[in-house]
C-alpha cells in the first residue's frame, strides 16, 4: 500500500478515537458537579418562585426523569447515543434544538475559518522561504520586524484598531456579514446552496453579493490570519535557514544547480513539514480565534450561541454542543495539514513515516 494511502487510512481511523476520548473528558467535566446542581440546568425560572420544598420535589424528579444519579459510564452512553441520532438537546436559551442551532450558524464560522487559512498557508510558506534563504538580508530584516509586531497584538485589540481605521474613519469595510442585503436575500429566491455566503453569490449568480461579502470579510480575515500568518512564516524561516546547512544543499550546489532550484526544489519541501506542525498546533487556537473575531466584526456564527448560552443564562445542552461542535470543526483541520505535509515533504511520502 503507498505510504500517502496508508497515513490518509491511519488519520480516518483515528479521527473517532479522537473524538470519543476528548468528548469522554468533556462529559467527565459536567459530571463533576453533583446531580442535584446539574438538575437546577433544567429548572427555568418561574414567577413567583417555589417554595423549598416544591423546588427539592422538582429537583429530585428532574434527577430521575434524567439519569443524573446513574454512574459515569451510563450517562455518559445515554449522552453518546443521543448524539450519534441527532438529539443533541433543547436550548432553553435560543427555544431551539441544539444540532439545529448549530448547523444554522456553522457556514458563518466555516467561511471566515476557510479565507483565514487560505490567506495563511500560502503568504506565510512564501515569507518565510523567502526570508530563510536571504538570512540576514534587508527583507529578512523587515520581514522578522513585521513577525514580531503581528505576534504582539492581540487579535481583538487588532480587530477594534482595524475598526475604527477602515469603517469609523475611511468607511471602506463594513462591519457585519450581509449589510443592506440581509432582507433582500431572505425574501428573494436567493438559494443559499452551501452556506458559504461568497461561493452561494457566484452559484446564484449575484456578483454584488459576492463582492460585498469579500469586502465584509476583508477586515476579520485579516485579523484572524496576523497572528498564524506570523507564526508559521517565522517556523518556516527557521526550517530554510537550517535547510541550506545540509550535505544535499551543498553538493547540489556544488553541482552547479540554479539557487531556485535548490530554494523551491530541494529545501521548499523539507522546511515545509515543520511549519505545517505549526499549523497543526495552531489548529485549535485558529478555531478559538475565529470567535474572538466573529464578536468584533458582528458575524453571527458560532461565538453568538455560546455568548448567550454560557455567560447570559446557564444552558448546559447548548454549551455542550458548541464544545463538541468545536471539535468537530478542528479535527478536519487537522486533517488537512497532516495530509498537506505527507504530500510536500518527500521523507514522509517515500519512506511512510509517522507524522
């Protein structure tokens, strides 16, 4: 079997082991807080208040109704089979069914997180080739300044600095996901086909929609990408400077082999591998960071439920939810660059080692 075919089988089946573990240590979480405190999730509130021994009576058939009292295990396989069905819980929050909620908002947070790794794999592969091979010269010089700068700012701070700037002051990138269109593509037979609001404008072919849509995105994917964009170039650096220190640079320049060749050819895949680990360690903080930004730019995805669901009024389905949505949008990603860097770095292709 080659190598490429092995390791794409080997992360497939990997993939449910992982999320069977972190959503195990996820419900653990939850059940650390006696049965009596999680049956008060179920209790909405009611004017006037119960008395105290109507509310111990509620309580203790919320306990029954819900298993909260069976061991670990067992509640853990009831809360496993409900979701492997689709029954992921009642919002009290949002008066919605959870899954439901959840794919409604996923296609807004996909598509910032889809336009912040397309801006940062390639420009920061390209900056740091770049900067690697030229060490110590002037764009590497201005090159490290602006890493260290773009690893300095927080991102929300980045994003208000942005705000004000382009929209208060120039007007030039609104906040906000759909603007003046939102009633317009509600009430047309605008069809919203893959959620992604830039590819369903091309589908529907509504190019005013897909160039207020980039231009709305322009701002929050920049601020998503700063930070993963100067954390992978400044890896990817590193890995070419090391890369010309090796015996295969040396006789192949030595050959009288074209520094292109020897940049692109030859040292471009090796130093790859290291800065798409990066990317892979950054998976889960990209995601995180997506909803930091979402907030700031008023993008209604993901970040909206759990603001509601966990800071306004304790909604445990919801919160629960959005947890092992989250894991679900990460492990893809993971995915992605696990395989991208089989694919660019010839040692793992050929030889089939363990990523």
């Amino acid at each position: 079997m080659p190598p490429f075919v092995k390791q794409l089988l080997l992360r497939l089946l990997a993939l449910p082991v992982t999320l069977l573990i972190i959503t195990a240590a996820l419900y653990g979480v939850i059940m650390l807080a006696p049965a009596e405190e999680r049956a008060q999730l179920y209790i909405p509130p009611r004017t006037p208040p119960l008395t105290q021994e109507e509310s111990q009576q509620l309580m203790d058939r919320l306990v029954a109704e819900h298993g909260l009292d069976d061991p670990y295990p067992v509640q853990y396989a009831r809360w496993l089979s409900d979701l492997l069905r689709g029954d992921w819980g009642w919002s009290p929050t949002f008066k919605a069914d959870v899954l439901t909620l959840l794919k409604k908002r996923l296609p807004v947070t996909a598509e910032l997180t889809f336009y912040a790794v397309l801006v940062i794999l390639p420009t920061a592969l390209l900056g740091g080739v770049l900067s690697g091979w030229r060490a110590a010269g002037r764009f590497d010089r201005g090159y490290r300044l602006t890493t260290f700068v773009a690893t300095s700012i927080p991102p929300f701070i980045l994003g208000l600095f942005l705000l004000s700037i382009f929209y208060v002051g120039l007007g030039w990138f609104p906040p906000g996901r759909t603007g003046i269109y939102e009633l317009s593509l509600s009430t047309s037979d605008f069809r919203a086909i893959t959620g992604f609001l830039t590819f369903d404008g091309l589908l529907n072919g509504r190019l005013d929609v897909v160039a207020d849509a980039l231009r709305r995105l322009v701002l929050p994917v920049f601020t998503l990408s700063l930070l993963y964009w100067a954390t992978v170039g400044r890896v990817t650096r590193v890995a070419m400077i090391e890369e010309q220190t090796k015996d295969y640079l040396l006789t192949a320049r030595a050959k009288g082999l074209r520094e292109r060749r020897l940049e692109w050819r030859h040292a471009f895949p090796n130093a790859a591998g290291p800065a798409l680990t990066a990317m892979i360690l950054s998976a889960a903080g990209l995601v995180t960071g997506v909803y930091i930004v979402e907030s700031v730019f008023d993008f209604n995805g993901l970040s909206e439920l759990i603001t509601k669901g966990f800071f306004v009024a304790p909604d445990a389905p919801l919160v629960m939810g959005f947890a092992v949505f989250s894991v679900l949008l990460v492990l893809p990603i993971i995915l992605l660059f696990d395989l991208l860097r089989v694919a660019l770095d010839p040692r793992l292709r050929e030889d089939g080692l363990e990523l």
